[in-house]
C-alpha cells in the first residue's frame, strides 16, 4: 500500500495509528517530534504525513509549512490528527498546506477512508 510518516508525540496514538494503518497494509515511519519528521520526510520520502499539531519544540502547524514549501518535500501530502477542534484550528492548518484535517480522536474507518483517497488521488 502507502509509506505513511506518522509524526505524534503521545506514545499511545502513535500505537494505536500504527496498528491501524499496518492492519491496513501500509509501512509506517514514526518520529516524536516535527524535528525529526522533517529529516524523515526529506530521507524517505513518503507517501503521506499524519501530523499532530502540539507536539514538543516546533508545532505541526510550522512543520506542516516547512514540508509543503519544501523543495525536496512539497509533493508529500499532510493530513493533520489533533485534538485542536476549533474551526479557526482547522482553517490555519489548511492554510499552511494540509491537505486534510481530522479531530482526535478520529474513527478507525474514517482515517483509513481519507488516506485511501489521499495516496491513490
């Protein structure tokens, strides 16, 4: 299936996304921080980012920008994860390149659905 980059700093979303998105078919490539997703995302070059947005040192919001103004990175499509609902949230984060924007916590099948849509567009 797809190369997904998983970047969330709660190690029980990050266990839980990776479980879904295995049982789905598809290999996951974690990091904690945005820090270490950026790096990640230029060496591997996946398929999709699922991004958090408070997450420790820079934010999903800056690190979502930093990836789709990026050279090496623009073509990467981001789907922000957060517990950030309100709709001015949802509004920044589509305009710093995200493709999509889920509240936490989402439905298994929902967040399947919408990456599905997103790596076979």
């Amino acid at each position: 299936m797809a190369r997904i980059l998983l970047i969330e700093d709660s190690p029980t979303d990050r266990a839980v996304f990776t479980q879904w998105l295995e049982r789905d078919g598809h290999e996951v490539l974690v990091a904690s921080n945005a820090e270490d997703g950026l790096t990640l995302a230029r060496e591997q070059q996946p398929d999709l980012v699922l991004m958090d947005v408070v997450l420790p040192g820079m934010s999903g919001f800056q690190a979502t920008r930093a990836l789709t103004r990026g050279e090496a990175t623009s073509r990467i499509p981001v789907l922000i994860v957060s517990t950030k609902s309100m709709e001015t949230d949802r509004a920044w984060g589509m305009r710093q390149g995200a493709v999509d924007y889920i509240v936490k916590p989402p439905r298994q099948e929902e967040l399947l659905e919408r990456i599905k849509q997103l790596v076979n567009a």
